[in-house]
C-alpha cells in the first residue's frame, strides 16, 4: 500500500517507488531527460525493495528499457567478484593473510611469492600495470593467457609499499585464486554461490548465450570516442609522463603515467565491452552484466550480516572483516586520491556527504552499487551511456545522495513521531 506506479509521457519511467523516496525518482527522471540511453535504480532498505524504477532506452533506436534489462557495468564488477571470494574465506578455503602462491604456485614466479590475498583485494599487490603484460586487449578475452601473462610478470613494487588500483588486473587475481581452491569455473560459481541462492533476476559475469540479447546496447557520447583514440591517448600518455617528472623535480610525488599502465592496454580505443563475445567471456574487473535489481539484493545482504530473506551467505565476522577499512601504505598510483579501501571493496562518496561505513564499488560510464551497514540502506544504478572518464561521471554520487537523504529523513525521529500521528489521525 506504499507504492505508486509512474506514468510519465515526457520520458519513460516505470516500476515502483516507496513514498518516502520519491525523491530519487526525480533525480532519476532528470538523469533521464539528460543523457542518451537508459537505466535502472533499485534500493533496499532494513530488508525492504523501496525504489525499482527502470526507463529511458536501452539502444541508440529507441527500444524501450524493460524491467528485465540488464547493462554491462565495468568496475562495479569487482564488489561481485570480491563478494564471491569472501564466501570461500568465510569456508576456510582462502585466508587473506595467506601468500596467493599458497593456492596458486605458478603465481610465485618472478618475485611475487610474498604477495598475500589481502595485498591483491587491497590493490597492493603491484600488479595493476596490464599494458606492460599483454600485446593486445583482445587477450581480456582469453582467461588462460591473462593467468599465464600475470604469473610471468614482476610486480612494480613490493607488496604493500604502495597502493595501485587494479583495474583490470584485479578480477584475474581475484578469480583464479577463487577457481585455484574450488576447481570450478569462476562464471558459474556467481551463479552457483550468489545469484541462484538469492533468486536473482540477472547477475552475469560471463554471460551465457540465453543471457545477451536482455542486455542493453552501450552508447559512447562523441567526446567519449575523441579521447578513446589511439592517438589521443597517446599524446595524453606522453604529457602525463612529463608532467610527473615536472613535479618530482618540485619534490611533488606523482606518478600519473600508472593510469595508462593500469587502464590503456593497447587497442583499448577499439574494444568493445557490450559485445556479445565479450560478455559472453568473464573479465571480472570490468564485464559484469546486472540488472540493478540483483546489485542491491547482493548489498542488502551484506549490509544484513551475510543474510537476507532466509538466505544466508556469509557469517557477520566475516561481513566485518571484509568491510573493514584496511591501512594505506607509500604513494597513491593509477588513481590520485585515497579510495578508502576495505577488501575489494572502496568508500563511498554521495553528492549528501561520505557515510562513513558504507562500502561498494563504482564503475566507468556511471553504474555502482553500494550498501551501508549503519542505515542498512543498498543502493544500486545501472546505466549504458558511458561518459568520458575512467572513474566514471556523478549519476550514481546524485541518485546515492537522494538515497541517503531519503533514508536519513526516514530515520529522522521527530518525522517518525509525525508520521506517527498522521497515521493515528486517520
């Protein structure tokens, strides 16, 4: 009796809104009429769906987003991925404090045998650098070559002196050290551990075949597609380099060419994440396909001590221990500002300020999804137009600070005592 079902002819929006956070349906109705395409907000709140909204269009013809449609997410991949090696911690397969090369031998080879698990979910393992491993970024697309690429490779620091965001390499980490102790495909194990237990509506990393044609289509802004090109790139590289040598002369420590490094493998500009063959392959740094819907759920659970709905994955030690923030060491790389890292998981930032427990993970073009144990408030957008920034633009900041401060307004006390007595009165 607490949910109103929109109609709006001037943009399409659907779904279903608690009345006490339909100011996250405004914030979504402008995202909307703003920028190209489509997408989906979903929040949870103390165990409770309060927002389902999806709308706009999920291709470049028009075709309306559907409550079933789901949108390639980059990054926010890597709070799933994180996830599903927390499950096997909490088993005692996996140890965090434990070196990789315990599960994964081959992993010790050119100096990397003192690299523990908790050095690779904190992104500081030194291992961010993938356009010096691979020729091309078509090997995303083969899991074995990546493995075989990362375990010949020296890291670019030792383990903990510094920390590098991953952003492509971290999936591979986490997802061969996940396949080392369950000897089962890291595809399937999502589907086994998370989204089937939790009877989610889409949660894919390595998408079968049934699976594509519910994904929405990317859409690239042309601002996007200059600075994508090679050439570009390039020059941007090059100035980068310079400009970090300008300001180590001026005792400034940067180190801004590690962006290129971790982000810019060679043919990145002509790569496509929302194609059928690489969905249907698992890059778990950067291709998961979600519905917004199976986002939140995955936080709702974890903001809930490892339980929802009569469905308990994870034990509350070992929710606290990955949400736990873990210490910063040396020099930032690759990302110039502290991202506040628990284990794979970063802090959140909202446009209504930085809830200090919160935790999740963002993702290039504006999807994210996060959740926040204090409020038990989950939090999940995703999106296909993708912007021109690798830490991707503010739609989810905008749609989470509505959030929080809907969820804040609810918590209020004298509005509850309000609220109170308007019920009573009527």
């Amino acid at each position: 009796m607490y949910l109103n079902t929109l109609k709006d002819q001037s943009v399409h929006l659907d779904g279903w809104i608690h009345p006490d956070f339909l100011e996250v349906e405004r914030v979504l109705r402008r995202q909307l009429r703003s920028y190209p395409g489509g997408g989906a907000v979903c929040i949870y709140h103390r165990g409770e769906c309060v927002v389902d909204l999806w709308g706009g269009y999920r291709d470049g013809e028009g075709t309306l987003w559907q409550r079933d449609t789901m949108a390639p997410s980059f990054s926010t991949t890597k709070g799933v991925a994180a996830t599903l090696l927390h499950i096997f911690a909490d088993r005692g397969l996996i140890d965090y404090n434990t070196p990789v090369a315990e599960y994964w031998p081959e992993f010790a080879r050119a100096g990397k045998a003192k690299i523990t698990v908790r050095h690779v979910l904190s992104h500081q393992s030194g291992l961010y650098h993938i356009r010096q491993m691979i020729d091309s970024v078509d090997r995303l697309l083969d899991w074995n070559h990546m493995i075989e690429a990362i375990e010949q490779t020296r890291p670019v620091h030792p383990p903990g002196k510094r920390t590098g965001y991953h952003g492509l390499t971290f999936g591979f980490l986490v997802g061969e050290i996940i396949q080392r102790v369950t000897g089962k495909r890291f595809s399937k194990l999502v589907q086994s551990e998370i989204a089937r237990p939790l009877k989610m509506d889409g949660m894919f990393i390595g998408a079968p075949a049934r699976a594509i044609p519910r994904a929405a289509t990317l859409l690239w802004p042309d601002v996007t597609r200059r600075l994508a090109r090679s050439s570009v790139a390039g020059r941007l590289e090059v100035g980068a380099s310079r400009l970090s040598e300008l300001m180590r002369k001026f005792g400034l420590d940067s180190d801004l060419e590690s962006i290129f490094d971790a982000l810019a493998p060679r043919g990145v500009s002509d790569f496509d994440f929302g194609s059928p063959a690489t969905l249907r392959s698992a890059i778990p740094a950067a291709n998961g396909l979600f519905t917004a819907r199976s986002l939140a759920k995955m936080y709702a659970l974890l903001v809930n001590g490892g339980e929802f709905d009569g469905v308990r994955l994870l034990s509350k030690k070992a929710v606290e221990k990955a949400t736990t923030l873990q210490k910063r060491t040396g020099k930032l790389s690759v990302i110039p500002f502290d991202m506040r890292w628990r284990l794979g998981y970063h802090g959140v930032a909202t446009t209504r300020g930085f809830p200090p427990r919160a935790f999740g993970h963002f993702g290039f073009g504006g999807s994210g999804a996060w959740g926040d144990p204090q409020r038990e408030l989950a939090v999940a957008l995703i999106v296909n137009s993708g912007l021109g920034s690798p830490f991707g633009d503010l739609r989810t900041a905008r749609i989470s600070g509505a959030a929080l401060a809907c969820c804040n307004a609810r918590l209020d006390p004298v509005k509850l005592a309000q609220r109170a007595g308007e019920l009573v009165s009527t």
